[in-house]
C-alpha cells in the first residue's frame, strides 16, 4: 500500500489583469513557494490579503498547492 507525505506547499494569488478583445477577463498568477507545509487555510487567506494589498492588481482569488511524495 502507497504512503504519501506532504513536501510542499505553494500559494498562488489569481489577479485581474484586465479583459481582452473578446471582452473576456484576463488573468495572471504570481506563486510564491516555500510556505509553511502546516500553515492554515485561515493563515493563507491572511497572508494572501497582506499580499494583495500591495497589489495594484485586483484579486481574483487564491489557490493553496500542496505536492507530496508517494512510497
């Protein structure tokens, strides 16, 4: 039986960049790797805002992207 263990974790914060010709919205990622592997979702969601504040950008959302080893 296969064993999985948490290796990393990465946030990724989804910005408005504006919309194109279609009229569609256009997006663009920026990550930000080496976050705590027992960082919260509530401690992301801080730190995501903390980040976004800065941002002239507006926000689109926030994705947490865990990787694991399997054995």
């Amino acid at each position: 039986m296969a064993e999985q263990f948490l290796t990393s974790t990465q946030l990724r914060l989804v910005l408005e960049v504006g919309v194109n010709e279609k009229g569609e919205m256009k997006y663009k990622n920026k990550n930000y790797n080496n976050i705590k592997t027992t960082a919260s979702a509530e401690e992301l969601a801080v730190a995501a805002d903390a980040i976004l504040g800065l941002q002239s950008l507006r926000k689109a959302g926030f994705v947490r992207n865990d990787s694991y080893d399997l054995i």
